[in-house]
C-alpha cells in the first residue's frame, strides 16, 4: 500500500480519473475492496521515487489500514459511479496488463525494444510509379 501513499501525493493525476487511479493501484493485488489490510510497521523509513517523497513519520501517522484513510470511502464512491462489474473489470483489465507486461519483460521483449529505442529510422524512398 506504499504505493497508494506516494501516488496520493502526486498532484499530476488529472482531477476526474484521480480517484479512480488511486484506487486501482490500491486495488491492484487484491486489496482496497473496501479495505487496506492491516500492516503495523513501528519504523518505516523515507521513501522517495522521482520527485515524490514521504517521511516515516508521514507513513506511521496516515497508515493505509486506518477507516479515516479514504480507501473505503474511493472504493464506495467508485463502486456507485461504474457499478459493481464496471469497477471489478477495470480492475481486471489493469490485472491483465500487468500480467502480459510481466511475461513480456521475461521474454526479453522490453530488451529488444530498448536495443532499437534511439536507432534512427531508415531514410524514406520515395516510390514513384
């Protein structure tokens, strides 16, 4: 659920789809229907990733788990805007992305893409008939 925490303080998320993207990263493996399992962690430590950055402190005082974190409450209002199979089948369609990104990467086929990635494009001919 860390990841909920660092996605909740970005502000890049555009306003109409930022509930729905925090919760499907929330939702991601399973959890966040309605709930955050609950996870106690004494000392966690800083997290940065690019610009984004919470404290421990930060963590400990606003754990995932707690009824006042708006897990539930996105969950709730999410369900009542897409339905109970509209919000489920986002959930699944990111599940199988995810999935088929994961055996992609294992096949190597990010690596080819990566090889080629800066290879300029062949010069264009021009067919004349």
């Amino acid at each position: 659920m860390l990841s909920v925490q660092l996605a909740e303080c970005n502000s890049t998320f555009p306003s109409d789809t930022r509930d729905l993207i925090l919760h499907l990263i929330a939702s991601h493996h399973g959890h966040a229907r309605p709930f955050a399992p609950v996870v106690i962690d004494e000392d966690p430590p800083d997290v940065s990733v690019g610009d984004v950055s919470i404290t421990g402190m930060e963590r400990k005082e606003t754990p995932p788990h707690r009824l006042d974190s708006g897990i539930a409450e996105r969950f709730w209002m999410l369900t009542h805007r897409f339905g109970w199979w509209g919000l489920a089948y986002l959930e699944g369609l990111l599940r199988l992305a995810d999935g088929q990104a994961s055996a992609d990467e294992d096949a190597g086929i990010y690596e080819v893409a990566r090889r080629y990635e800066n290879t300029p494009l062949p010069e264009q001919t021009e067919v004349t008939s």
